[in-house]
C-alpha cells in the first residue's frame, strides 16, 4: 500500500517558477543569482503558508546547483540538487528556533558555521520562526550574522516581523511576502484537481479559498479533507457542508423577503438557518459581507473589489441594479451595531431577530438625501409635514358682551350672559385697521384683578415659623421615610445629628465626624426639598459642621526592656545582685 503524503508536501514548489503569488520576491532573487549579488542574510516575513520557508529551500538548492539555467532556475538533474530533493544534502541545515530558542543552540550554530562546505559553493542556515529566539540568543548571532564566511548564507524566516530586534533588521536584505489572492490559490488547486483526477466545481474550489484566507498550505489542507468526505467528487453543496459555511442562497432569500417586508417569512427563514446549527452572529456577518458585496457591485470601478465565485458575480450584479444604495448604508450601519451587541446581549435569538425586524422595515424609517457632495441620512419623521390647516380669519365682536361673559367666567359668577348676535364677516378685512380695544370690568384693570389673585394665592403659602420642634419633627419624618427606603446606615447617622437653628431661614446640623457628614450630604437633594415643602419656606436651607471631639490623652505605661527590668529588681531585692556575682553569671541582655 503505497503511503499518502499530504498536497502541501506533495505538490510543494521545486523551483521560482511554481510559487504561488509570490512573482515580487522570486524575480528579485533570481536576478540576484544571475548577477551574482547574492547578501550573506536575508529575512523572509509574511503570514503563515505564503511560501517563506518554500522560497528559503528553493533558494539554498539553486545557488548550489551544478547546471543552473539562463533565467536562475535550479536543474533538479544535477548531484547536489538530487541530494536536496531527498534530503540527504550537508550544505543546508534547517533550525526550527520555536523549539530551539535558547543560548546554546544559537552557539551551536555558529560552531558549524566555520567549516567550510565539502561540496558546492555555499553552506545555507534556514532559521524559521526566528521570532522566538531569546533576546541572549538575538545578541550572540548578532556577530556572525554581521560578519559571516564568505560561503555562508543565512536565511531568517518570520510571522512577527515586529517582534525581532532593530539590530538582527539592520543586517538582513527583508523580503515580505503577501497573501495569496484568491484567484491564484483557485488556479493552483484546479491544476492539483486535474493532477489527482478529482472532479471539482469552480464554486467549490472559489470557497475553499475564501475559508483559507490567503494561506495556500490551509487551502490545500481543506482540499485534502473534503476529497476524503465526497470520495473525489467536490461539489458546492458539499463544500458548504463540510466546512460549515452558510449558503449564500440564504442571504438572497432573506434580502428579497426584507425589501417585501415579509416579516413572517424572513423569522421563519431565521429559525431554519438556526436549527442548522449556525450561530446568530454567523447571520450577521455573513449578511453584512453580502450587502458589502452588492454595495461594491453598484460601481463599475469598485467591482474588482467583489471577491466572489463567478457563477454569482452576475446575480450580484442584477441585486445591485434593483437595491437602493440608501438602503444598503443604513442596513450596513444596523448590521455593525448589532454584531458589536451580539456578544452583550443576554437573549441572542430575540437580538438577531429586533435586527430582522429593523432591516425589513428600514425602507420606511430612513431616507438618504444628496445635499451637494455629502449623503445625508435622514429620518423621515424629521421631514414630514404638519397637517395643513386654513387660516383663520379676525372677527371683531361686540366687545361689551364678550367682556362680560369672560369675567363672569373668571370670577365664577353664575349670572346668566346675554347672548351675543351673529356678526356678519366679511370676505377682505384689513387687520391694521382694526384697533386693540381697551377692557375694563367691575373691579377695575386686569392689573387690579392679577393682584387679587395673586394675594389670595399667597395666603395659603405662608411660610410656617421655623421652631425647635417644629424642625425636630420634619427631621424625624424624614428619617422615617428613608427608613422606609431601607436606607439604614443614612438612618443611623440621622438620628445621632444635632439641629441648632441659626434665624428663620438657615440651620445648621451639628454631626460627630466626616462618615456622618457624607451621609447627610448624599441626602442633600432630596432633604432640602422636603424640609422647604414642610415649612413653606424656599428661602430656607442648612449647613453641616463637624464637631471636634476631643481625645484625652492617657499615659500608658512604657514596655521596659530586660536591662530596664533587671535594674529595678535588684533596686528591689539587692541580694539578687550579689547572687549573680557570687554565681560569676553573665546576663545576656
């Protein structure tokens, strides 16, 4: 039974010609090799599965090939390119510095580095992941790396490019690599399809690549499971399953059911997608790179933007014709929100759903105006228009009549009005000409008549005295309704307060320390409205003082030491020292 070996293995690059997306770098080394302007340390960084160590190979087996080809190319014929094919080859050595990070390896490294190369013209050092190596390691490459043997070439290869230090970049010739377009991994895993006999559609090998995300090794992994699930047969359906992605039939559906307010229709088509087993923010995102998508299909020149299969470019396209560029804004704008808040929200299925419920009637809350060069989104309950009514026209009335009637109103005088004739109107009146007229009644002015009024208003709101006990009582009520609140540490610290009126308008609340004061305090609000409710009185208003307790100072008898103890027993007792003397003992103090 012949061994599998995985696509990223199998079908890895063997010379510049077979890298995948990488046309920048591998040009500018094979134009190095042709003129012989090779550097003695090169960095290669860029994410993961772009063909960094890939390139490090390829360039270590062609600058030690015996037969190179005109434009730089390894012959893969020669001794030393076979020996490197099967990994037999003493002029390469591979370090993995994630796993070997520390002083020693480095050290052990540089040993090697000063014999000279048996076969072949140089000896090249491939140190992946160098990002990991320990800042003792960075500083003992750093001499070797400066000034290395003519024959010796390293190659640095990296993820983190900002984590390695200032001093390793000075002495490299930096390479970048770039992710790999989605068209170019779609090409490369159709030519591995043709190579393998695998039937596969363009759609299928298109989502592959979109789920990869620029990182061929990860394309090529996905191509290898979903060949092993459809037994060869790759297929759009399939793929989707396999890998869990939401068809993009779903998001056509649920934008028609949204632009027909379909609400019901849109819910139930929800619930199908949750019971698939896709996650509410699934929807979210993946309806928002849809409206995305329409969005930049609008426009000819961002249409190279849309990063889909082809077989949808064209629906795409038709969606964008019929969709209203205001509309697609605003539901892009509700579709951000709502992600954010995905994770917040407690209830997720009725969050997704309010998001439903605002997108299918957005065409009727939003509108979005061009107002010279800027869009301008509008609420269109902001533009609506008041009813309109008719003007109503002046009618002059007999004046003693009508201002009979409105003081008897006002005075609530029950006397019967005389009722007052129907006046006729006519149609063109010149209102400058009508003359304001003057009013008079029984008592005088309507100045005469405000100030009566406001005399017997005034008569109820007399401010009540303010008394000791008067104050006591409205405190302890107060006390009682933060009582009620349950606000009990306030209540403690209000019924220990002592109240000392200063006039009628002010008191002050003599407190025991700054813990009461801040009680009090927190309650200043609503104590104060309370307290000028009850005397009404609003002029009226408090101060606290803190009262200065006064701490009697004790003496307290001092902690003698053994020396300070020994001298007042034998003060005591004066044969204790003679004791001691007799006993020659000495006393460890």
């Amino acid at each position: 039974m012949e061994k599998f070996v995985v696509s990223a293995r199998k079908y890895r690059p063997q010379n510049f010609g077979t890298v995948v997306g990488q046309s920048h770098i591998t040009t500018t080394l094979k134009n190095a090799i042709n003129n012989n302007q090779l550097a003695h340390a090169f960095l290669f960084c860029g994410p993961r599965g772009v063909g960094k160590t890939t390139c490090a190979r390829i360039l270590a087996k062609t600058i030690n090939c015996e037969n190179r080809t005109t434009d730089g190319e390894a012959c893969n014929t020669c001794n030393s390119c076979v020996s490197f094919d099967n990994g037999t080859s003493l002029n390469i050595h591979e370090l993995d510095a994630a796993s070997n990070n520390s002083v020693d390896d480095i050290r052990s490294l540089v040993e090697q580095v000063r014999f000279a190369p048996q076969a072949g013209e140089y000896k090249v050092y491939i140190v992946d992941e160098v990002h990991m190596l320990t800042s003792s390691a960075f500083n003992a490459f750093l001499k070797t790396l400066e000034e290395p043997p003519p024959y010796a070439i390293f190659i640095l290869a990296t993820t983190e490019k900002h984590k390695i230090i200032p001093t390793i970049l000075s002495r490299c010739q930096i390479f970048d690599f770039k992710r790999i377009t989605t068209n170019d991994t779609v090409e490369h895993l159709r030519e591995i399809c043709n190579k393998e006999e695998i039937k596969a559609e363009n759609t299928a090998l298109h989502v592959i690549a979109q789920k990869s995300e620029g990182c061929m090794r990860d394309s090529l992994s996905i191509l290898d499971k979903i060949v092993s699930f459809t037994s060869g047969n790759l297929t759009y359906a399939n793929t989707l399953e396999h890998l869990n992605i939401m068809d993009e039939d779903y998001y056509f559906k649920l934008l028609r059911y949204m632009m027909e307010q379909k609400l019901s229709d849109a819910l139930l088509l929800f619930d199908t997608i949750n019971q698939k087993g896709f996650e509410g923010d699934t929807l979210l995102e993946g309806f928002a790179e849809f409206l995305r998508n329409i969005l930049v299909s609008k426009d000819e020149k961002a249409a190279i933007l849309l990063d889909v299969a082809e077989d949808f470019r064209e629906k795409y396209l038709q969606e964008a014709k019929a969709l209203a560029a205001n509309w697609i804004i605003a539901a892009l704008n509700i579709l951000n929100e709502a992600g954010i808040g995905y994770k917040q929200a407690r209830n997720k299925r009725l969050h997704v759903e309010m998001t439903i419920i605002k997108l299918s009637y957005l065409q009727q809350a939003v509108e979005i105006t061009d107002e010279g060069s800027d869009l301008v989104k509008k609420k269109i309950i902001d533009t609506a228009k008041p009813v309109a009514f008719k003007a109503i026209k002046f009618v002059p009335l007999k004046m003693d009549a009508a201002i009979t009637a409105t003081t008897a109103a006002s005075l609530h005088i029950e006397k019967p009005v005389k009722k007052i004739e129907p006046v006729e109107v006519k149609k063109e009146i010149v209102l400058n000409e009508v003359k304001e007229p003057t009013v008079k009644s029984v008592f005088g002015t309507l100045d005469k008549i405000r100030a009566k009024v406001q005399e017997e208003a005034s008569k109820d709101n007399i401010a009540i005295p303010l008394t000791a006990e008067k104050l006591q009582a409205a405190w302890d009520a107060y006390t009682a309704t933060l009582a009620a609140e349950k606000k009990h540490p306030a209540v403690t610290q209000f019924k220990v307060a002592v109240l000392i009126i200063e006039d009628d308008n002010n008191f002050t609340i003599v407190t025991e320390g700054t813990l009461q004061q801040r009680f009090i305090e927190n309650e200043r609000s609503g104590l104060i409205y309370y307290l000028q409710k009850q005397f009404r009185n609003k002029f009226l208003k408090y101060s606290i003082a803190v009262q200065q307790s006064e701490t009697v100072i004790t003496d307290t008898e001092k902690t003698l030491t053994a020396k300070q103890q020994y001298q007042l027993l034998i003060e005591k007792y004066p044969l204790l020292k003679e004791l001691k003397d007799r006993l020659k003992m000495e006393l460890d103090y």
